[in-house]
C-alpha cells in the first residue's frame, strides 16, 4: 500500500511540474527539491495517517509550483535586484592557488597548507583561468614594488581567514594598499590587467590609494579626517613622493576581450579613476562594489573593438552591467571643480545596464552620458541619486550641447530604459560624518593681484613686454583621504539598493 501512494504521488508531482515549466523554469531543482520534501513527509506520516498525510503534501507542492516565490514577484515589481544571480562563487576544485601574508612564503608551493606570501607572486605562477585565494593584510606587492599586474586571466578572492574557511571582508580584509614610499620608483595602476583577461574576477578586495597619494599639510584641512587636500602629481609634497595619477584598478585597451567580473570590492582614495576598462567584447560586470572618495570617474569602461562600416559609425563591442554598487564622494579632475567628477561615465562601443546603484555626492553627476554612446545601448533604471552637484546625469544629444538632469526627468530621455529613479536621500547609509560635513561646505575661490599702472607693469608696457599679477587659489576640500575601514560600513546599508 504505501508503495502505490508512493508511486501515485510521484506521478502527481511530476505532472504538476511538467505542467508549470513554462512559468518557473527550472524543473530540475524544483524536481528534486519537492521529491526530497515528499519523502520526508511520507516517512512521517507512514505509522499516523498516510493518506491524509499524502495529500496534504501533494496539495503544498501544487501550490509551490503554480504560485511564484515572494522573491521572484519582488523582482518584477523593481523592489529588489537580482545580485545573487550572476556573482561569481569561489570553487577549489580546480587549481587553486593560496595566499597568506601573515604565514606565507614565495618559495612555498602555493597549497592550503603551503601559502605563497604575496598576491604577485601567486600570479606570476598561475596558468590561465586559475583561482587565487587570498587571506586577509595588506598587500604592497613582493618587495613593496608598490602595484600588481597581471597579463593573463585569473579569479582572485580575498579576505579569507588564515585557514582559508570563511571570507568576509569586514572580519579580515584583503587590502591591496601601496605605501608612498612606492611611489618614488614605481609609477603605475595599483592593479593592471595588460592582455587577456576572459573569465577574470575579482572578489572581496578593498583597493586603496590613500597611503601612496600626497595630500598637502595645510590646505584643503577637514576637521576629523586625516590630512589635507589632494595634491597632483605636478605638485611636490614637502616630505615624501608626489601623488601617482594612475587608476585604482585598471584594463588597459590592449586587453584581448571577453568576460571580467568585479564584485564585493572597495575602492577608495583614487587618484585618477577607480575603475578604468577597456572591453574588446563579452561582458563586464561591475555588481556589490563600495567606491568612496575617488577622482575622476568613479567607473569609466570603454569599447575597444574596431568600428566597421564606415565613417562615424559605432561598432558594439560588449556588455557592460554596472548593479548595486554604493558610490558616493567622486572629486573633479582639479581642484576647481569644473572638469570631471562623475559616478559612472557612460563610454562608446558599450551596451550598459546601470541599475540598483546608490549614486551621491559627485561633483559634477552622477552619470555621464555625454560621448554620444548610441541611446538604444543606455539603460539606467532603479538607482538612486541625491546631492551630485551639477545634477544627477549630463547628456549630450548633440554637439555642443550638455543638459544636466535630475532623477526624475529620466523618464524624458530616448534611451533604451529609464525608469524606476529617484531623487533622495538615503538616511540609513553610514558615511563619515567628517567628511560629509567637508563635502557639503566645499569652496573653491581666487584672489586676483594684478596692477597695471604699478612701476613694475608701466615699465614692461613701455618696453612691449607683457605685464605681470598674481593668482592665489584656495580650496576648503578636495579628495580629502577617506577611512577605507569606514567604506567598509557601506556595505548593506539600504535594502536591494547599493552594495549588499
């Protein structure tokens, strides 16, 4: 008897799911979850009342599979993203190879129980597609070389334990951080990519540039945060090196194509871009990253294939996804504020799909959508913005001509999608108080000095020589170092929006 109920039953369920595929999709978990729930029930309910018992659970896996899950409903109505979907998981059934600062050694053979001790090394060893684990420290590079780069494809996952058992970036991070000592010899990205990279990741890795940049000791001063303003690479700290404009991370155009993922990262402290790429083709996905306190652009990704078919015409080389990302405090190209300083640029040759971001706090926009990129290639669609300085995206549809729109003009664009944005301010992100406060009261102003009936000039007018003024520019704060352990808190502050 409980033989036959139990093949009725099975027959029932696999009728039902066959029936149902077109809605759910995947029949194979479905299939076995439900048989594996359907067993336990039958064993219960063998020694009370089998039959009740068995039709009760075949009334629960009807409704299971004719009623989609609470998860899937939230997604299509935009209340939340689908970060879980596509992040990359790290696996050690392949060939691994294990980092540890602390108990590592180069001349070690790589294993668990073997680390190497730097992450540059790991890469030299590494065949194409490898997986490098990382445990937590700071990473300057063998010899304290100052930057890492990498001319072949490989997954890299850090902020592990010393055991390698468990990763969080919060407990024990990865942070890839050269010193300003560095920069008196070597000059470069701090992470470079420079051929083939498909199937490349990078998880749960803080990049930081705030001990290699030269920041100016009276200037530009915030009360609470360490330092003074940015100084560019033109300008000679008076102890140190002078600050290297070069990206946080960076994919050279020369890169070869194919899928790159960067993912639960942090970027902060850049000096010229966190994130620059070009992408010859695939995709490249940008999804649960913290960028805080970067120049430039906090993300800049580009085509890199060949335009066919003739003059002003735009090949599409790739994807590009940029989702749940929390970026907030991205400063100008100078102190004057007048030239770059956006959250996302949206560059030619890509297809982009913008979504789920918090986006604060630049000093232009928040996106950039300005170098004439196809419209049917933008999708910008349930982000938030507040408090970008020039509006939250500038657009170009035509030359010499710039609009500088709010969230809630979106709607208006001809791009490819645009909805679901807004203009607000999320209460519940843990940003530093400090540095808020600098960014709100941030001035810049000139002081002009110039005579030109002084002796001086009147001599140099008598003579057909220019004549001469002053100019003294002040600047009350200007890419000021964040707390990279305080980015670290940015993580999981809004629900479905930003980094996770």
């Amino acid at each position: 008897m409980k033989t036959l109920k139990l093949t009725f039953l099975l027959f029932s369920l696999f009728s039902i799911t066959s029936f149902s595929y077109s809605q759910i999709g995947d029949l194979n978990k479905l299939s076995k979850k439900l048989e594996k729930k359907t067993e336990r029930a039958v064993e219960n309910a063998v020694d009370r009342n089998a039959d009740k018992a068995i039709n009760k659970t075949v009334k629960k896996a009807e409704d299971e599979v004719t009623k989609p899950s609470d998860k899937t409903s939230k997604s299509k109505a935009g209340n939340k993203s689908d970060e879980q979907a596509t992040t990359v998981k790290p696996d050690e059934s392949g060939n691994v190879i294990y980092v540890s600062k602390q108990n590592g050694n180069n001349k070690n053979d790589g294993s668990k129980s073997s680390p190497l001790k730097n992450l540059d090394k790991a890469i030299q060893i590494a065949q194409p597609g490898s997986s490098i684990f990382i445990a937590g420290g700071i990473e300057m590079g063998t010899l304290n070389v100052g930057f890492i780069e990498s001319d072949k494809p490989v997954k890299i996952f850090g902020s592990y334990d010393e055991n390698f058992t468990g990763q969080d970036i919060k407990a024990h991070p990865t942070v890839i951080q050269p010193d300003n000592e560095s920069a008196r010899s070597t000059r470069k990205a701090v992470m470079k990519f420079t051929k083939d990279v498909a199937g490349t990741v990078l998880d749960n890795i803080v990049f930081d540039g705030g001990q290699r940049n030269a920041y100016h000791v009276k200037d530009g001063i915030v009360s609470g945060i360490e330092g003074g303003r940015l100084l560019p690479s033109t300008e000679k700290p008076a102890v140190g090196y002078s600050t290297v404009d070069e990206p946080l991370l960076q994919f050279v155009s020369a890169t070869t194509g194919g899928d790159v993922t960067i993912q639960n990262c942090v970027f902060t402290n850049g000096a010229s871009f966190a994130l620059q790429g070009g992408h010859r083709s695939g995709k490249f996905t940008v999804r649960n990253n913290v960028f805080v306190g970067n120049k430039m652009a906090a993300i800049e990704i580009y085509g890199t294939c060949a335009s066919t078919g003739g003059p002003n015409t735009l090949s599409l080389c790739g994807e590009v996804e940029i989702a749940n990302n929390t970026i907030l405090f991205t400063w100008s190209r100078l102190k004057d504020f007048l030239d770059m300083g956006y959250g996302v640029r949206v560059m030619t040759k890509c297809d982009y799909n913008i979504h789920h971001n918090i986006i604060g706090a630049s000093i232009l926009a928040g996106v950039d959508h300005t170098r004439f990129n196809k419209n049917e290639w933008v999708k910008v669609d349930n982000n938030i913005f507040f408090v970008n300085k020039d509006k939250d995206l500038h657009y170009s549809p035509a030359s010499n001509t710039r609009l500088r729109i709010d969230a809630g003009d979106f709607g208006d664009l001809e791009i490819a999608s645009a909805e679901g944005n807004k203009n607000e301010i999320p209460k519940q992100l843990k940003v530093n108080k400090d540095y808020l406060e600098g960014y709100l009261s941030a001035r810049y102003s000139e002081q002009t000095d110039f005579d030109r009936n002084s002796p001086s000039n009147q001599w140099r007018s008598a003579l057909g020589m220019n004549m001469q003024g002053t100019i003294a520019s002040k600047v009350t704060m200007f890419c000021n170092k964040y707390p990279w352990k305080d980015a670290l808190d940015l993580f999981g502050n809004v629900s479905g929006l930003g980094a996770q």
